[in-house]
C-alpha cells in the first residue's frame, strides 16, 4: 500500500507529464537551489546530437539538522533517469545524484525534472533540472 508521500510524488509527476509532455516545452526554471543542496540544481548539457545519451551528477547535501533518508527519486519522462549513490546521510554529509537523459526522437529545448523524495518534514521534495537543446 502506498503511503500519502508516495502518493503525493506519483500525482505530482503524472499532471507534470499530462501538462508538459515528456518533450519538456517550455517552463520556468527555479531561481535559487533546494534548501538540502548547496550546489546549484540546475545543468545545461548545451547543443548535443539527437540519439545523445547526456549525463550529469549532481551533489544532493543533508543541510537540515538531523540524518535525512531518501526515500525515492523520479524523474519527469522515462527518457531520464536518476539515482543517488547513498540513501541515509548524516548532518553534512553528501552524496552524487546521477542523471542520464536519452535525447533519441526529441528536437529542440527539453527540460527534464528530478524529483528527490526525503523524510524532511519540511522540505520533503527537491528538484533538479537539466535541459539540453537538441540539434
């Protein structure tokens, strides 16, 4: 049985993908990185080729004040995906989150969004973005 966070993140991304499509379209990108991540949330892979497999690892940090546990990540389309290196960190401790998105059959601006799912009441969701401009 799902719980209501998990449930939560799964609606999350299904509107995000009946409104946005898989093909990113154009939307807004956040102004400042995720309280939990003292590195920019942000990754521009540039011009690539169609048929491109991009990667980027981000750095997701526990900036709260007791141990954080990821507790999922998801991503906004099949054709990215995302996981972190270590599920359980201490008080400021980091870890990688890896992402890899297949640009085959896109053209254009994409966007893509991932989702970190913790158990910080607080700020349970941070998202990251890449977006690459396919030739």
């Amino acid at each position: 049985m799902l719980g209501r966070p998990q449930v939560s993140v799964i609606l999350i991304a299904m509107i995000s993908c009946l409104f946005f499509g898989c093909a990113g379209g154009q939307k807004s990108l956040p102004t400042s990185p995720s309280p939990l991540s003292d590195i920019a949330d942000f990754w521009d892979f540039g011009q690539v080729r169609e048929g491109d497999v991009l990667k980027h690892e981000f750095i997701f940090k526990n900036t709260t004040e007791r141990d954080l546990q990821v507790k999922d990540v998801n991503t906004s389309c099949g054709c990215t995906v995302s996981d972190v290196k270590k599920r359980l960190l201490s008080v400021g401790e980091s870890t990688s989150l890896d992402v890899k998105f297949n640009s085959k059959g896109y053209s254009g601006v994409v966007k893509q969004h991932i989702y970190v799912i913790t158990d910080d009441p607080e700020e349970p969701i941070s998202k990251f973005v890449v977006k690459g401009t396919v030739k």
